[in-house]
C-alpha cells in the first residue's frame, strides 16, 4: 500500500505540528489513503474511500493498515464532501477537517535556524497533465529534475483517472531518484513546493496529497505554486531574460503575457482550446505516435512536409481560436489524404505554419503595445524548434531578442515549481494547510508577484 510505503520510505511522523497531533495526523493518512483509491468518471470523477485507516503517526505509524469493508465512507466528513462533489461540482473534493492548524514557522525564523540566508533548497511537485516530476533547487542550481510521462496509444488521449493512477504508481520512485541525485537529505530542504493548479484534477489532487504529506513528514513549510508562472520563472533563470513578453503555450493554456505592478498581465489568450490540445487532437487523428509526444512527432513529420494547405487562420484582436482549424482539418484529411491532394507531412507542415503565424502574430502586437525588446517562450509546445524560428524572425525584424529553452525545461517539470516556489519562499510567502487545496482554474494573473519589482 502506497501509505505504508510512503511512511517506510520518509520516516516516522512525530515532527507534526498542530493543535491535536493525533486527530490531524490520523486524518492525513486517511486523506492519502483516500486519494490513492480514486474511483472516478471520464472526467476526473468523485473519490470513494476503499477503505479506513487505524493508528496515528506517532511510533506505531510504520503499522497503519487499512481495516473496515470495501469502499466504505473513511468518515462522515469525506462522505460531506462526496456528496459536495456531487452537488456542487467542487473543483477540489478535499478541503482540511481541522481547524486552526499550528504548522508553519516563520520564514525569517527558518532562516535564521539553519543559518541558510544564502543557501535555500526548495523540492518541487508537479503533476498537473500526464507528466510527474520532482525537482530540487539551490539558489537557482538545478540539482535534479526526473520525471516520468504517461503515454498512451496512438489515437487516444489520457483520461484524468488513468492519469492519476499512473502518477501514484511512480510518484515515491522519482522522489527518491530526486533526493539520490540531488545528494541531498530531507533535513537539508527548506520548503515544499507543489503545483495547486491549474491542470487535471485527479492528477492535481494525487501530487498536492503527496507533497503536503512530505512536508508535515519533514516538518517543512509548503507552498502552492501557480503551474503558469512556474513556467514562466525558470524560463526567465534559464534564459536570464530580464523583462520579456512572455509566450505561453501548452497542452492547456496559450496566452501572452507580460509583468506589470506585481502581475503577470494577460494580454492576449486562446478563447476556447490550447495550441497544444489542437496539435494532440490533431495527432489522433493521424493515429501519430503519443511516444514521446504527439507535437513532436508533428514536428518530425512537419519537416518533410512540401505543399502547403490553406487552412483558417483566426486571430481575434489580442485573442486566438484554435477550434475552428481544429475542426476544419479534422473533416477534411481523410478526403485529402484518400485523394493523395496531400500527404500526411504535408498536413502536419501546414498546421504548424498556421497555428504558430498566428501565435507570432498576437506576441508582435503585445510586444508593440508594452514596449517589449525580449521574447520568451515558455510552455510545453514553447520547444517546438519551428516555432523558435518563426518568432526569432519577427523579432529580429524588430530589432527584439528571443529566449527560448529547450525540452529540458520547457515541458512540465518539477525544478520549475521549485524555483516558482524559491521566489515564493524567499519573498515571506507560504501556504497553511487549511489553504493547500487545489483548483483546476487558477489563472496566471491571480497571483501576486512580490518577488519582482
């Protein structure tokens, strides 16, 4: 059982802190028991416990084992927010049972403890699609960043639930990979980062109740970082690009952005889906390869592609559509392809063409409008080496400079939630347990940047 493992691997948990030790820690393994049987719909779905937890974290945690029948309520407050979900849609079925938790010391004060003003070592989670990553940071040192990626056959995409489970199967080993490659010991982390959203729910939930398990394991703060500026702060460490407007683009967000008055302003997104949903859709279609990503195996094929196909092109002011294109070449390939009018490379050339002119498009003008002379792209899609060129080209010609990464850094990872996370600490920033849920919208402006002047 993941629990008994999760306590074997990290050590006993007589670190908790909180007003009633036993009560919060019971629930929390309760809670990660819970969590680890989801049961759920195509959607992500509601929890149903499989079982109940006996034993508290104190010397006898190593012994908790689930007791009690088969998908039984765990306790009268899950079986409150089941039937929450139910009724209500609640984005994040867990909310803390208890009340008034006494967890989180004062940054200062942790500083000031381990004599580490300089030297601040935060561990990433993310888990927010079919990739689950662990990171550790140091003062802007990546020190490890594995990770592992759910693929699915061609034609198919990946379903909340499915994607859930895969994250729990691998999630203990890659921490351990993390820590052993980071050469670290849990008495040497500062704080506990981890993606609060947005993202897939059942995906979110499965890392969010690992993390915070992590932290009160090890008696570390937590900190629920935005997935959005986690991108956007370890591309600007990487790249070192100082004020830049910044491209999104991803499995599920595409925006333009740019920092203002501690925001990182949004001037310009897709209004309905992502770049990247488009091209993964797109692939099944083609029954592409989902090994090692359908956007890139689209732009393999890409690069061999001859004629181009005219295709909708739709920019909306500072907003893109992508369902249109989406929809159009979904109808017409197979008629296309039947009567040899094209080839699949021809195809997949002329929607990249399409969808990344559009994207150049809609930067140039947010870059026109804020003064911009820096470009960074950041964002799973963000490695496509294609879109690099077209944007580069743009950008030369406004004598700007672009930044990019590679897919080192821009596809979800968990050293990006570190570093978000590092600036968040560093800055007096922290998430009490009684706030450390998670949403499936949390938008990249939401969030106040204290960090940056």
């Amino acid at each position: 059982m993941i629990v008994k493992t999760l306590l074997t691997e990290l050590g006993p948990t007589s670190t908790f802190r909180t007003t009633s030790p036993n009560l919060l820690a019971k629930v929390q393994v309760s809670v990660f028991f819970w969590i680890n049987h989801w049961v759920g719909d195509s959607a992500g779905g509601v929890p149903s416990a499989e079982g109940q937890l006996s034993g508290t974290l104190d010397g006898s945690a190593r012994n908790v084992s689930p007791v009690g029948p088969p998908r039984a309520a765990v306790s009268s407050h899950f079986a409150s927010a089941t039937v929450a979900c139910r009724t209500l849609h609640v984005e994040s079925p867990f909310r803390p049972p208890f009340e008034n938790p006494v967890f989180l010391s004062p940054v200062s004060s942790l500083f000031q403890d381990k004599g580490k003003a300089n030297m601040t070592v935060i561990i990433g989670f993310e888990g927010s699609a079919n990739k689950i990553g662990i990171g550790v940071m140091r003062d802007g040192i990546v020190l490890s960043n594995p990770r592992r990626t759910y693929i699915t056959p061609p034609g198919q995409g990946f379903m909340p639930s499915d994607t859930a489970k895969h994250h729990r199967s691998c999630i203990l080993d890659v921490l351990h990979e993390a820590l052993m490659e980071a050469n670290i010991t849990p008495g040497e982390i500062d704080c506990v980062a981890y993606t609060k959203g947005p993202g897939m729910g059942a995906p979110l939930l499965t890392v969010a109740i690992v993390a915070r398990t992590v932290a009160q394991l090890w008696s570390k703060p937590l900190i629920g970082v935005n997935h959005c500026i986690g991108h956007i702060e370890m591309g600007r460490l990487i790249t070192r690009a100082q004020n830049p407007t910044v491209l999104y683009v991803s499995g599920g967000n595409t925006q333009v952005i740019a920092y203002s008055e501690q925001r990182y302003r949004i001037f310009g997104e897709t209004i309905d889906i992502a770049v990247g949903n488009c091209l993964d859709r797109f692939a099944r279609v083609l029954k592409i390869s989902n090994d090692p990503s359908p956007g890139y195996n689209i732009e393999q094929m890409a690069k061999n592609g001859r004629t181009f196909v005219e295709l909708p092109y739709s920019v909306k002011g500072m907003d893109v559509s992508f369902s249109g294109i989406l929809s159009y070449i979904e109808d017409a390939a197979h008629k296309m392809l039947t009567s040899q009018e094209c080839t699949p490379e021809d195809l997949c050339f002329s929607l990249q063409e399409t969808l990344f002119s559009m994207l150049v498009e809609i930067t140039e003008r947010a870059m026109a409008h804020c003064g911009s002379q820096e470009v960074l792209i950041v964002g799973g899609v963000g490695c496509n080496v294609r879109l690099q060129e077209m944007m580069n080209v743009m950008c030369k010609e406004r004598g700007a400079q672009l930044f990019a990464t590679d897919e080192r850094f821009c596809i979800d990872n968990g050293a990006m939630i570190a570093q978000a996370g590092w600036e968040m600490f560093r800055s007096g920033q922290v998430t009490s347990l009684d706030q450390s849920w998670i949403t499936q919208r949390y938008r990249t402006d939401e969030v106040e940047v204290i960090w940056r002047n």
